[in-house]
C-alpha cells in the first residue's frame, strides 16, 4: 500500500495555465511527483472565470462548504482511499490558487501540513459579498496583525493542533494582487504563530538573483521578488523543500547568500512595452504592461481584472 505524501496544486484564474489540466504540464510537479513518489491532486475551480471562491463565509470556514471544502473532500477521499499519509498533505497554488492556499491554511489547519502561495492575498482578505475584492486587491486593506490572526482563528473555531507552516511569495511589481498583501501576509501568519514581524533571516538573491528570503523562525516564510509582476513563476523544487517532501533543490545551506550570477539569470523586468509571451498577462483593471500577444496568440479575457495570451 502506497503511505506517502499528498500534494494538492491549484490553478490560477482560467488561464494562468489556463487550467488544472493545464497545470500538469506547465509546473513540473508531475514529474517530481514521479522522481519522488507522491501523489498529486489538481482540482479545477468550479466557476467560469476560472477562480476560486475565497470570499463567502462558507469557504472561510471550516466544514461549512464552497470550494475550500470540495477541495478538502478530495484530500479525504485520496487518504481514505490511496493510503495517504495523512500526517504529509500540503497544498500549493498561484494567483487565485495562492488566494485558496491561504483559505486552505486557515479553514483546513488539521489537514494541511504546510502550505506556499504565489502572488496571493492573506486569509480573509477577499471576505464579502463579491467575487473580486478591489480594495483587497490594490492593496488597501489594511488590518492590524491581532485583527488578520483573529480572521484565521474564526476560519475553524476551537481548533488547538499544530497550524500549517507556511510560505509566499510575491512580485514587487504585481499590478493585479498589489504587493502590499505582501506585507498584509507577514502580518497574519507571524501573528498566528505569535512570532515577531521582524524576519529572523533574510537571505538576498536566494533562489534567484533580487529575490529575498525572510524567515520568521521556522513555520512563516515571506519571499519577495524585485520586480517581478503577477505571478512569480513556481519554483517547484524550492517548494518541495519546504515541505520537506525532498530535500534535493540547490538552494543554498541556511545562512548563505548566494551571489547573482549574471545578466542572463536576472528577473525578468516589469513590463514596458513590446509583445506578451503565451499564458503572460495582456490586460485587466490595474494591469499597466503591454497589451499585444506574440504571433499566434490572442488576449483572452478571464475576468475584468486579468486578460491572458491564449
Ligand atoms: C462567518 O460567519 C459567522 C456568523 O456570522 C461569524 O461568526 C464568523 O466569524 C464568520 N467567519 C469568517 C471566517 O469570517
Ligand atoms: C529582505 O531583504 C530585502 C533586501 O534588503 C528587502 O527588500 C526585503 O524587504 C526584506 N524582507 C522583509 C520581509 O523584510
């Protein structure tokens, strides 16, 4: 019988790779999956848009419905019925799937073990009566740590096991989930794990060159890009690590730095002009780059607030 990890992937909005079938050939968690023997699970967000209901009061809360509780439906079904370890379950998205990350982190906390959000938004940010949260978004909501730990604690009232560590990642130059979520984040899960907001590390340039690294002791970890937009591209093995599913990134050792090593492997730069690559953003509320596809491709609206080259 297979006892293993369980990893659960989430899309962005319809498009970011479009979907979650897509999902499985644009990150390499499949292969990994392979190399490493877990299983993957990549539910496909309901809605036409393509993104996740992270706003009602139902999928904050736990067991009480919408898509935070589909998802957990799976990740019970996969360890009642493929041997799971249930003990190592983690969950990963970008975008909107980053978004259902942290709702996953604050409503599931006694099924996920760890969690890692690209260019999301804290737990309960989007709460409300519409999908898109705008203020959310621009990043003008704005709370205090106590208020952003206690919209985690509501997420499952009474639960006192050991919450899921967790880590994200953001772009400085996100123009469609404003980078100050960033800081929003720090916030609430230093608050949750009642640490101190000052990092305990910070590594620079760790993975890539103008990344940085903050720690908060070892169960918050808050990445942030320089100029990068929305989304930081996965970094699927450093993920892993986090985990703990494998040990085999190059990274650097804690404690290093790692020297940027050169003009070819630096960030890409934010948007000014010229033509978006396939799955690149193209348009949206907030979006400031360029608006043209490469050759064969064509701007595709997913939502008011992200248009993709398809
Ligand atoms: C959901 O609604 C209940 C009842 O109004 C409230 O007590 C709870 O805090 C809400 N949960 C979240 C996560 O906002
Ligand atoms: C970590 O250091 C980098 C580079 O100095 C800085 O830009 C970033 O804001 C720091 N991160 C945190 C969370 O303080």
């Amino acid at each position: 019988m297979f006892l293993g990890s369980l990893l659960t992937v989430l899309s962005a909005a319809a498009g970011a790779f479009a979907a979650a079938g897509q999902l499985v050939q644009g990150t390499q968690y499949a292969n990994l999956a392979d190399t490493h023997g877990f299983i993957v699970i990549y539910p496909n967000a309901p809605t036409a848009g393509g993104c996740w209901d992270v706003h009602t009061n139902a999928t904050l809360t736990h067991n009480a419905g919408g898509d935070s509780l589909g998802i957990a439906s799976m990740v019970r079904f996969a360890i009642a019925n493929y041997g799971v370890d249930a003990t190592q379950v983690f969950a990963t998205g970008t975008s909107s799937g980053a978004m259902m990350t942290n709702v996953l982190m604050g409503a599931y906390p006694d099924i996920f073990k760890a969690g890692s959000a690209f260019s999301g938004v804290p737990y309960g940010c989007f709460e409300g009566p519409d999908a898109w949260n705008s203020q959310c978004s621009t990043g003008q909501l704005i709370k205090t740590p106590q208020q952003w730990g206690d919209l985690v604690r509501s997420g499952y009232p009474g639960f006192t096991g050991t919450r899921p560590k967790f880590q994200f990642w953001h772009g400085t130059a996100d123009t469609t989930l404003y980078p100050q979520n960033f800081w929003e984040d720090i916030k609430q899960w230093t608050n949750v794990f009642g640490v101190s907001q000052t990092p305990t590390s910070n590594i620079t340039n760790d993975p890539l060159p103008g990344y940085s690294r903050a720690s908060f002791g070892p169960n918050v970890q808050a990445i942030l890009a320089q100029g990068v937009g929305h989304t930081v591209p996965e970094q699927a093995n450093d993920v892993l690590n986090w985990f703990g599913i494998t040990n085999t990134a190059p990274t650097s050792p804690p404690g290093t730095s790692v020297p940027p090593t050169g003009p070819t492997s630096a960030p890409p730069p934010p948007p000014t002009g010229g033509t978006v690559a396939h799955w690149g953003q193209c348009g949206g509320i907030g979006y400031t780059g360029p608006t043209v596809c490469e050759s064969g491709f064509s701007c595709v609206a997913a939502n008011a607030y992200y248009s993709q080259c398809l």
